[in-house]
C-alpha cells in the first residue's frame, strides 16, 4: 500500500507539472539570456535626498512580505532578509508570489528564498580585477588601502542620484550523506562522515546548514520593486 501511495502522489506531481508548464527558477536559469538581461536591468532610480525613505519603506516591505530585515546596513547600502520558506501545494496561502509552478518546485523540493537590496551610485561599475604583484595578504585598519582605493561609497552621505536592485535567491534543501539508489528506495543509505562529531563539539565554525542557492527568482524580483514603487508613491 505505501508504495502505491507513493507512486499515486508522483503521478499527480507530474500531471501538475505538465498543466502548468516549467516556469519556475529552475527553468529561469537556462532560459533566454535575454530575458535575463532584462530582469537583471530593472531598477528602481532614486536621488539621494529620497534615499532615507527608501530605504526604510524596501525594510517595511520585506518584513510585510514575512521576511524581516537581518542586516541593515544605511552607510553601505544593504538590506538582506531571513530566508523564508516557500509554501507547498497544500498551503496556498503562501505560494511563492501566488504561483502555483513555484508551489509545485516547494513541493517536490524543500525551497526557501531571500531577498537583498542593494543601493549603489548610478553608473557605479566595479573596477576591473587586476592581478596583484605580490600578495600582501588580508587588509588591516590604518594599512595602505583606503576607502577611496578600494571603492567604498558611504551612501549616507553621497550627494547623486542612486539606483536600487532587488535580489531574490532560491534556496534548496539537500539531505547530507544521502545515498540513493538508481534501482530502488528501500537501498538508500546514507554515507558516514568520520569528521562528524556533535553539534559544537569540535570546537570548529564550519557551516552545518542544509540549503544551497540554485536560481533567482526574477518574476518575484520584479513584484517586489512594483510593490515599493506603489507605496512610495502613495506616501
């Protein structure tokens, strides 16, 4: 009975996938480069007189779209959020931007996303990597590079005009050590790890996290800037 069950349940997954096509951030990595292109051009232009606001209205934002702010850096331009997890088939509720292909990958596959604003002075390009003549190694306070050499803008007291970028990753759990069977469930196993020890033991700050980023969520990118753009302009 179990493994009829099972097998009822991928059928279904399958016919949804069929009924509702492959839109979803795996299939937005491989897909036209030139929609790509697009999404990644999509920004919002700002003064720096609006830059306060703005800033405090993408943080609102975020926790409203139930992923509060984790890091809040004004001077460098950063907002990043906690990651929150995407609601499944059942739960739609909380599809990822109410899309039923988006449910469907959080479904199969155990997916989270989490979003990054980033503020930057228009026509900021980062300048191109050169190799070094010799390696000085890691940059120390009062040492030879400066604010200035390096690039670094403080946007709290940049006079110019600014643009923002939104940043959605998608995130995927994976089970560690997990060995499948290409013939059968019943012999999957899973791999021992001899450096595995309890939780802090080792005295190491390795992370033990599970997720990995596989795609951007272009199509959430874009509601998230047209979302911020409509209460800005009805402040």
């Amino acid at each position: 009975m179990p493994d009829v069950f099972t097998l009822g349940n991928l059928t279904l997954l399958i016919s949804l996938a069929s009924a509702t096509g492959c839109h979803g951030p795996q299939a937005a990595s491989h897909g036209d480069s030139a929609e790509h292109e697009r999404a990644a051009a999509n920004v919002f232009a700002l003064d720096h007189s609006e830059y306060p606001q703005v800033f405090d209205t993408a943080v609102a934002l975020a926790a409203d779209e139930g992923m509060l702010a984790d890091l809040r850096d004004r001077d460098g331009g950063i907002i990043q959020t906690r990651p929150k997890v995407a609601g499944s088939l059942l739960e739609p509720w909380d599809w990822p931007r109410g899309s039923p292909q988006a449910a469907l990958d959080a479904t199969v596959a155990y997916q989270r996303r989490r979003v990054r604003f980033e503020f930057i002075p228009s026509g900021f390009r980062p300048a191109p990597l050169q190799e070094p003549e010799s390696l000085r190694g890691m940059q120390t306070p009062g040492g030879p590079a400066d604010a200035a050499s390096s690039g670094a803008v403080d946007l709290a007291a940049y006079e110019g005009p600014m643009e923002l970028r939104v940043w959605v990753y998608v995130e995927q759990a994976f089970t560690p050590h997990l060995q499948r069977s290409t013939w059968t469930f019943s012999q999957t196993s899973f791999a021992r790890d001899p450096m595995r020890q309890a939780a802090g033991a080792d005295g190491t700050t390795r992370d033990r996290s599970i997720w990995t980023p596989i795609a951007r969520d272009h199509q959430m990118e874009a509601m998230l800037l047209a979302k911020l753009r409509e209460r800005l302009a009805s402040g």
